[in-house]
C-alpha cells in the first residue's frame, strides 16, 4: 500500500523530480522523514484547515501553497496550475459571500524523504453560500491526497492537492 501512495505521489509531480539536478540536492532528498518533517506536514495541513475555518485566504491558506502549486479537483475536473489560477478558483471576483462553516482533516498517512513527501486522510466540509437574500447550506465528505515539497527554508508546503468527495449534502 505504501508503495502505491509514493508512486502516486511521484507521478503527481515529475516537474519537482526533474528540477533537482545537483548531486547534493539528491543526496539530501534520499534521506527518510525526520520527526521534525512529518511535525512540519501536519501544521501546514493545520494552518491550511485553520486558515480556511478564518476565512484567511491571504497570507493564511496562500502560505500553505507555493507560486508552483496544483490543484486537482473532484470527479476529473482540470487541473488549477499555479498561484494565480488557484486565487480564481477558490475565490473568484465577484463570487457570492461564503463562509467555510467546518473544515475536519484527518491525516492517516504520511511518506517521503526529506524534500517531497505525501499526506492522505480524509476531511469533512461544510459551508455557507449567501445569494438573493437566501443562504445555502452544504457538507461533504471525501478523500485527499497532498504532495509536499520542501522549500530552501526547511518549510513544507503543499505542492498538489488532489480530492473527491461524496455527493453534496444541504442541511
């Protein structure tokens, strides 16, 4: 199994393999997840959840993310390259008013070596949509799967971030 999840999380991003080209970044890279790395993963995953719960796109869940940084969303959808296109995505101009109402992430499983390394679990989301005086409400569940990349500074961030889910649930 765990294999399966490291070839996965090494498909989802060959540009970061191939951009490190020196035989010191590879050496470095060979090492296995310290303590300190996997503590490092689950806060990013943490501020990315509590950002989201504060409704705190920037610096808050941009601080998780890199300029590089892909999005994969639910049931195929395309794929959301970079910074700029993610910003539209989760916040497009003009959107109606929506409040992130609950925001649970389990992480089951972390894997790597010292530079990339993947996060899996599930999560749970419930928000609130505010249109022609009327609000909606909705919740689901689903599936992630993060691949990480550290930067220079020894700080994780989320480099793709792929999810499904169930079908919607308004309560």
């Amino acid at each position: 199994m765990v294999k399966i999840w490291m070839l996965t999380a090494v498909l989802l991003c060959p540009s970061f393999l191939f951009s490190q080209s020196t035989a010191k970044t590879a050496r470095h890279c060979g090492g296995v997840l310290s303590h300190a790395d996997v503590a490092g993963i689950k806060q990013v995953i943490e501020t990315y959840r509590t950002s989201w719960l504060k409704n705190d796109a920037e610096p808050g869940v941009e601080s998780t993310l890199l300029e590089e940084s892909v999005l994969l969303p639910a049931h195929g959808a395309t794929p959301v390259v970079g910074m700029k296109e993610i910003q539209k995505f989760w916040w497009p101009p003009n959107a109606p008013p929506t409040k992130i109402l609950q925001l649970d992430i389990s992480v089951e499983e972390v894997g790597g070596n010292a530079c990339l390394a993947f996060a899996r679990g599930h999560d749970t989301v419930a928000w609130s949509v505010e249109q022609d005086g009327k609000t909606t409400r909705t919740r689901h569940g689903g599936t992630y799967l993060n691949v990480m990349k550290k930067s220079p500074d020894g700080k994780w961030h989320i480099l793709q971030h792929m999810w499904d889910d169930q079908p919607d649930e308004h309560f």
